[in-house]
C-alpha cells in the first residue's frame, strides 16, 4: 500500500554505499524510511531526502518500515548548509525533534514549528540566539513540558519590581519582594521571564514577535538550554557541537 505526505527529513543514516534510512517529520507524526540509491550523486532521490529536505513523499508500507519510491522537493533550506553555525544549529533542533515528536499523531504544530524556525534561519530574519531558545522553548510546550511562568510561585503575582529567581526544574519563578524575604538572590532580570511567558502561549507565527537587549538576551538563551537540559534528561551530541563553534 502506498501513500503520499509532506515532510521534512530530521535524521538520516547511511546503510550501504548507495542508501539510507532517513526519520521525516510529516503533519501525522515522525515516520521512518528507507531511501534505496539516494545517495547516488545526481540520483532521483539523492537531493529529496537528505538532511532538511521538505518535501511530498510518495511511500510504500513494508515489513518493518516504508520505502520511498518518489519525493518532489518543497525547500531545501539551502542558505543553511552554507554556514557551518547555523547548519549545527538546525541538526540540534532536528535531534530534539526525534527526541521529542510523537509518532502516529497530530504533529502538524511540531512540523509548522520547525519549518517556520527553519526559514527564518535560512533568510536570516532573526538572531540566531532568539530562533534558538524560541524553538526550544515552543517545543518544550508542545511537548508537555510548559513552564508555569504566569505568576510567582510563592505569592501569585504576575510582576516582580527586580530581578527573579527560576529554576529549571521546578519550572516555576519567585519574584524579587519573596526573594528578599527567603534570603535568595535573584538570576534573572524579570523581562526574561515576560519574554517566556510571550512564548509559550503565543501561536508559533507569532512567538518570535518580541524584542530583549542587553543582558537579557543572553540570560533568555540560558533559560532555554537549561530547560532543556533540565527535562530532557541528556545533552544532545549536536548542542555541544554546536556550542563549540558558536
């Protein structure tokens, strides 16, 4: 039986001198595929299913796993393979989507998610700092795993007059005033946590739509990784590659 989907392909791994099996990312969860001679220079399949390709899969169910019998390309997002940075930064974010993307299910937020992080990446629309913990902070969410960033976990309100505490783990923040009185230092300035707030319930065309400076740009990355890493469990191989040429 055959059938046909748009996808992206998030992993690829080499199974002979001419093939591999690539992991898409499709509106109906993350599939597995086996792409006979696509890595034949100047093959049918060769540019369709390699490492960012989006394209409409033709597949044929088997045994263990589908067999693409034809791709037509979308995008290719090639402005990204030009930039060795931004190439480890979009594998990074493929790595937690293999990690993080359900399987037989309603990914079409995950899939809109990456491509839309993938453009804006390619065209250069965006500081790659802001697309990064965006993206990590979206997935996150959709994953399950959103922060409760609306209030102060100690008193309830949804401002605080100074710096912040949050931790990762509990997911949760204190504002300055309950600061003070437990003794503790703050490790944020509170604009960070607005700038997470906007992120995790806006819709994902909308959550880059905000500006941080200063300090606060770097503090916002922090956030993210360490959430990440928080609830993830282990460190992607692709992130400290990617750490390492940044």
């Amino acid at each position: 039986m055959k059938t046909a989907t748009d996808g992206i392909v998030i992993w690829e791994v080499k199974t002979g001198e001419a093939d591999r099996v690539i992991t898409l990312l499709t509106p109906g969860g993350l599939v597995t595929a086996y792409a006979r001679g696509s890595l034949k220079p100047g093959g049918r399949l060769t540019g369709t299913t390699a490492m960012l390709s989006y394209s409409n899969f033709e597949l044929a169910s088997g045994k263990n796993m589908y067999t693409v019998t034809d791709a037509t390309s979308q995008n290719r997002f090639l402005r990204i393979y030009a930039q060795a940075d931004r190439y480890s930064l979009a594998v990074y974010f493929c790595e937690l989507m293999k990690y993080l993307a359900p399987t037989e299910e309603d990914s079409s937020a995950f899939l809109s998610l990456l491509l839309n992080s993938l453009y804006l990446l390619d065209e250069d629309l965006k500081p790659a700092w802001q697309i990064k913990a965006v993206f990590e902070l979206a997935l996150m969410t959709l994953a399950g795993y959103m922060p409760d960033v609306d209030s102060c976990s100690r008193c309830g309100s949804d401002e605080s007059r100074e710096g912040v505490f949050f931790d990762p783990l509990e997911a949760a923040w204190i504002c300055s005033d309950c600061l003070s009185k437990e003794g503790r230092i703050a490790n944020y300035q509170f604009p960070v946590i607005a700038a997470v707030r906007y992120v995790v319930h806006s819709d994902i065309r909308k959550a880059f739509s905000f500006s941080l400076s200063g300090d606060a740009c770097r503090q916002f990355s922090r956030l993210s990784e360490d959430y990440v890493l928080a609830h993830l469990e282990r460190k992607p191989r692709t992130l400290e590659f990617y750490n390492i040429i940044q």
